[in-house]
C-alpha cells in the first residue's frame, strides 16, 4: 500500500505487550488513521499484532468486537508492516 506510515511507541515492563501501533495512509481525498493495534510477545512465542478491538462484559462473560473488517490479504499486509516496525525499533 503506497503512502503508508507506521508509529509504534515501545512499552516497558508492560508484560506481553511490548507496544501500541498506528497506521496512517495518506491519499488524494485526504488521510486517514487506525490506531490501537497492538504487539504481543509471551514468552517462547514471538510477536504477533493484536487488532483495535472493544472489550466488553455480558451477562458475567467477556466478550470481544473487532473494529476492523479486513481481507485476509489486507491483515497479513499490516501484520507484516507492524512487525517489521517492531524489530526495526529493537535496533
């Protein structure tokens, strides 16, 4: 995706998450920017990105609604871009 821009901010002693991300996309109509995702690593795993998602209780049960509805091919493309970022920012 052209014009894309990551910002990841790192997190310390945070637990498996290690920090937030945003993706912004810059076109002719004007900009745009989703934020909240999120990359986790516990340990033996690696990193994986965590979607912006509501997280709320009912009837005593927690429940979980993805803001995003992406194309498979969309999510590996940002899952790919975020990561990178992460490792990037390691250095």
């Amino acid at each position: 995706m052209k014009n894309k821009t990551i910002s990841l901010k790192r997190l310390e002693n945070s637990g498996a998450l290690k920090a937030f991300a945003s993706v912004s996309w810059i076109t002719e109509q004007g900009e745009i920017s989703i934020k909240s995702f999120r990359v986790i690593e516990g340990e033996g795993s690696g990193p994986w990105v965590g979607f912006p998602q509501i997280v709320y209780r009912k009837n005593g049960q927690t429940k979980y609604f993805d803001l995003l509805e992406l194309s498979k091919g969309l999510k590996a493309e940002l899952t790919k871009d975020i990561l990178e970022e992460y490792e990037n920012s390691k250095n």
